[in-house]
C-alpha cells in the first residue's frame, strides 16, 4: 500500500481549483501576448516611414518587457524542430532590429491584415475562454461530487468498524467469563449463556455489515479515481485545446505572413525573415504545452486515491467475506447492464455526431445550402452532442472500473456483461430496467448543475446520508440466494411467543427466512400468517401448492411500510413510514432479487422488500393493529420452546 497521504474531498477541491486558476493565467499570458503582437504591428506599421533608428527603439523596447531564456530540452521533442511563441518573437524582433528601411505599401499590408486578424483572434479566444471556463467548473464540480461519494463511504465504513470493534470486545468478555463461569451478583448461568448468544449474533451482524460497508468504500474509490483519471488525461487537456482553438494557427500563420511581406520589400532582408518564415512553421502546441506543465507540476500530477484501512482493519481489498459475495454479484449484474447500455448510447450519440458534421461540412462547401444561422445552430448541436458523449464517457469510464474491481476480487463479471449484452441485443425491458446507462448519465448530468459554491464548501448532511447507507447495507447483507421457496411441517409445533407460528403436520409453509445458526427460520401459512418456527420441525421442498407471490383472486396483497423509503432511480417508489402499499410483483422471471414491485398514490415503482411487511392477502382487511415481527433472538427473556420432537432448537 501506498504511504502517500491519500487525498481528502478539501484537497481535491484546492487543486481543482489551482488547476483552473493556472488555466486562465496561461489564458491571460496568452491575451496579453496576443495584444503585444498587435499593438507591435500597428505601430510598426506607422514607424515604417520613419528612419531604422525608429524601428531599432521599437524593437529594443518590447525585447526589454520579457526576460527570454533559453527553454530546457525535453525529452521527445527535438529542439531543431520545436519552436515556442515567445522564442519566435525574440527571433522577430532580432530580425526588426537589422532592418533599416521601410516601404509604405509594407506599412499598409501589416497595417491591414496582421494587426486586424490578431485582433480578431483575441475575441475569439476572450469568448471561448469565457465559456469553457465555465465548463471547467462545472466538471469540477462533478469530481467534487464522486469526491463526495468517497467521502461518505469512508465515514460509514468507519463508523462500522467502530461498533464492530465494540461488538467484539463485549463478545470477548461475555465469552471469557462464560469459559469461567464468573457471573456477577444475581446473575444466573442461564441469564450469563443468553448475554453471550446475544452478543455472538450481534457481532456476526456487524462483521456483515462492515464488510459490505467496506467494499462499497473501496468501489466508491475505484469508480473516482476512474473520473479523476478522464479529468486528468481527457477532459483538461480537452478545455485548454478549446480555449486555444486556432490560435497557434492563426500566430503562425501570422508569423509567416510577416516574414513573406519584408521579403518582398527588401531582398537584403531576405535571408532573415526566410529564417523567421521557416521557424515559423515550427511552432507547436504539444512543445509549448509541454514546457508549460513542466513549469506547472499542478497540470500534470495525476489526482488519486487510495484505500485508508479503519483501526486494526487488516482487509485492504474488496472481500467476499460475510456475505458480502451476493452484494458483489448483483453489484455486477448491475453495472453491466449500465456498462452495455453506456457502450450502446455512446455508439448512437458518435452516429448522430457523424450526421451533423455531414451537414456542417455542406455548409462550408455549398455556402446557399443554409443560413448563418442555421450553421450556428448546427455547430452548438455538434457541441451539445459532444458533451452529452463525454458524459457518457465518464460514465463508462467509472462503469469499467467498477467492473475491473469485482473481477480482481474474483467475481465472474464476465457471465453478466455477456448477458446484458444479448439481453441488450434482444431488447429484454426486464434487462433494460436494471441499470439503465440513461440514470448514470442523468446523475452526472444532474452533477453538472452544481455552482461554485460546491468547491467552497461541503453542503451535505452527513448524519442523513450515513443513516441511508446504513439502511441500503442492512438490505444488502440480508439477501441470500441457497435458501428454500417452500418446506413441509414434520411435526406440529404451538406457538409459545407472540412472533411464533402455529404449524401443522403436512401443512405447506412459504420461507420468508431460513435457518441463519440459531436453529429457527421465519414463514408464513396459506391464511397469510408469519411467525418463528423450529427449523429441524420441517422439511425443505421446492414446489408449494399455495397461491402465487402476486395479488390473490380473491382482491390485493397489501403492505405496510416498516421504514420510509426515498428513491435513488427514476423507477423506484417513494413512500413515508406507516404508508399501505399495494403490491403488484415479487419477482422477476421467477427470481425473488429482494425488490419487490408496488404502487403507492397511483404511481407504481420498485423498492427493497425488508422496508415493507405483508398485512393483507387479499381475503383480509386492512386493520390498525400491525404486529412487527422479530427474530427469537429480540426477546432474550422469553425462553424458547422446551418440549417437541426433536429437540426445540435453543
């Protein structure tokens, strides 16, 4: 592991933000060179008729408002066939100073073309710095948002690790004193074996939890670094080549064209300007660029993070440990579905780009084909395409490398990106409902909106958003795919607590809950009832006679919302707590994911199945009188079942 300290959500802002102040200083050097250049040309253009002590006082004037020195050699660029602005000008006005006469008709030609096509060209570059800081800002406040995202799930994996490290030592000493028998005054062995049951679960629980915790903060880093990444490789360097444009361009053909006129007005001069003309053309954007990142190491150090590990946490990769393989799976199932999709939108928004440069491309040629404003508006759609392609380039980039680090930690991504892709190919809505590349792009999109009050300040609530994610983990850890649909009853068992359930021999049961170490799993009867039942007193079975997991024939299952639930996608559903919903489906295809499918106030929307209980299944009314239930383990005081073959669990 890396010692470099790794950065925090304020650094990454501090350097966005010294990236962007570097930007437009090399802008601002840039306009203020360009004026140099201009203001050179006009009065050059005036002092033409005067005698060459007039152009040596000139010349020795603007040699004196720069400190030229001779630019490093860099490696890859060799110095015969590199030229930067500033070292031709020094050579333009070294070959000035050896002039010693001048023609009206050079003053005229320098007059009208060089001096006004620079000042043209510092509009230009004025407006496109405008807007594409602008834009700059914007995709820092993108970063800042992943940056975020970091963030939170650093703070609840912490936050984890602490009640687990809590969770442990109790357990520790619970066990030490039951190894010894210490108990303390008025406490009995029975109340002593409880105490360390309850805590054995309760440490199980949280190792659980902060292993998903965990790994959610490692891919948090993963798909960040990934935007970090594209920032410092693409989108940078893509907002300094915009703000550029065509300025080397139009310099160095400005340059040539000053060369070619004093060689037509004076061949003594000849020799010089060809020299000027021919170093002109060696101006190159990639040497300047070059020689100003090596000046400004905040242009070219690359932003990462790294994995900062909690306490005595020795797990520094994604774990499949506790559990935590299921979530990685349909980590994976869903993220490449979003991954297929991003590659599909991509392909779509590069033909749709292909299509208008096709039309700009026939205005240039065919000037009638269309109006001024109708190539203006061609050109802002080809910009508009070309952002919504880097959104989803982003996208994808952070797609991948999520993708990247389930593989490294050993899940088979390669099984769901081939079925996404033939799910894709077919057209599947139950495929294509499942991580739509649309809803990535529409939360960077959303992040695009952000002000500059985002790299100020931190503006969210950290209580509000730890407690969401602690909600979202605690859904995760409790999916399990070995479990039975179905078991028959064995032996008949009376409920002896209040969450327990009444079961029959032969009776056919629906398993809401196996059997998780403490002998009991949780199910429900053909009446709709749910309760704890003795796990060895029935008989897993994969077919069940009872009414399928949608509304009965006799009316609607209906629920009631345990938790308040928000959503996170456009296909999601929203509720407060205590609210009845209706439910429409349990599964898809078959297969219980832990979403169920509901409606609410009319709207119909997917949403995790734990935050919701069954309260009625179509031949029941809806009453007051909800029970929640819990596990045997909630009720430490009240002793299980003593007495039916074989023996009752403990």
């Amino acid at each position: 592991m890396s010692n470099k300290k790794a950065p925090t959500t304020n650094s990454i802002r501090t350097s966005l933000n010294e990236q962007l102040a570097k930007i437009q200083a090399k802008h601002n050097s840039e306009i203020e060179f360009l004026e140099d250049f201009r203001s050179f040309i006009k009065q050059r253009s005036a002092i033409e008729k005067e005698y060459a002590q007039g152009i040596q006082r000139l010349t020795q004037q603007f040699m004196g408002k720069r400190d030229f020195k001779k630019p490093p050699d860099l490696v890859g660029f060799d110095r015969t066939e590199n030229r930067g602005m500033i070292e031709l000008w020094k050579v333009l006005l070294d070959s000035t100073e050896e002039v010693g006469k001048s023609r009206m008709n050079v003053s005229e030609m320098l007059l009208n073309k060089i001096a006004e096509d620079m000042k043209q060209l510092k509009r230009t570059k004025e407006a496109a710095s405008k807007k594409w800081v602008e834009v700059c800002q914007k995709m820092n406040s993108e970063i800042l948002e992943s940056a975020k995202e970091v963030t939170v799930a650093k703070k609840s994996y912490s936050e984890l690790e602490r009640i687990c490290t809590d969770a442990r030592q109790k357990y520790s000493e619970t066990d030490n004193r039951l190894r010894k028998k210490e108990r303390k005054i008025f406490e009995s062995l029975s109340s002593l074996e409880k105490n360390h049951k309850k805590f054995s679960d309760r440490l199980k629980s949280c190792q659980k939890r902060a292993a998903v915790s965990r790994n959610d903060y490692h891919l948090s880093i993963a798909t960040t670094n990934a935007h970090l990444k594209r920032h410092m490789n693409r989108d940078l360097p893509g907002v300094m080549a915009a703000i550029d444009g065509e300025m080397y361009e139009k310099v160095r053909d400005a340059y040539s064209l000053y060369a070619q006129i004093e060689l037509d007005a004076c061949k003594l001069t000849k020799a010089q300007y060809e020299d000027l003309r021919e170093q002109a053309f060696l101006v190159n954007r990639p040497y300047v660029i070059e020689l100003y990142t090596l000046a400004n190491s905040v242009l070219r150090e690359p932003l990462h993070f790294d994995f900062e590990p909690f306490g005595k946490d020795e797990v520094c990769a994604i774990t499949r440990d506790h559990g935590a393989e299921i979530f990685l799976d349909k980590d994976a199932r869903k993220w490449a579905m979003k991954l297929v999709k991003c590659n599909n939108e991509i392909g779509e928004k590069h033909k749709m780009l292909r299509g208008i440069q096709s039309v700009t491309s026939a205005y240039k040629k065919t000037p009638e084909f269309g109006t001024a404003d109708a190539q203006s508006e061609a050109l802002q759609k080809i910009e508009g395409v070309q952002e919504e392609i880097r959104h989803l380039e982003v996208a994808r980039a952070k797609a991948e490398a999520r993708m990247e680090a389930l593989r490294e930690a050993g899940i088979d991504v390669s099984k769901w990106l081939q079925k996404a892709t033939a799910e894709m190919e077919k057209g599947d809505p139950v495929m294509m409902s499942h991580g739509s590349g649309a809803n990535l792009l529409s939360t960077s999109a959303g992040s695009m909106g952000g002000s500059q009050q985002d790299l100020n300040g931190e503006l969210w609530d950290t209580n509000s958003l730890r407690s969401g994610l602690e909600d979202h983990l605690s859904d995760m850890v409790s999916i399990t795919s070995e479990s039975p649909k179905y078991c028959i009853v064995l032996y008949a068992y009376q409920a002896q607590r209040p969450d327990e359930l009444n079961i029959h021999v032969d009776e056919e049961l629906e398993v809401l809950e196996w059997e998780d170490g403490d002998g009991w799993c949780k199910g429900k009867n053909k009446k709709g009832d749910e309760g704890y039942f003795p796990q060895s007193y029935v008989q897993p079975t994969s077919r069940c006679n009872s009414p399928p997991n949608t509304a009965s024939s006799n009316g609607a299952v209906m629920l009631k919302a345990l938790y308040e639930y928000t959503a996170m996608d456009e296909e999601e559903l929203t509720f407060p707590e205590g609210a009845v919903l209706e439910l429409m489906r349990k599964d898809d295809n078959g297969i219980d994911d832990g979403w169920w499918e509901g409606k609410y106030e009319g709207k119909v929307g997917v949403f995790p199945s734990v935050v919701v209980e069954i309260i009625s299944n179509g031949t029941e009314h809806i009453t007051d009188d909800f029970t929640i239930l819990h596990s045997p383990d909630d009720s430490l005081d009240l002793p299980p079942p003593s007495s039916s073959p074989p023996p009752l669990p403990p």
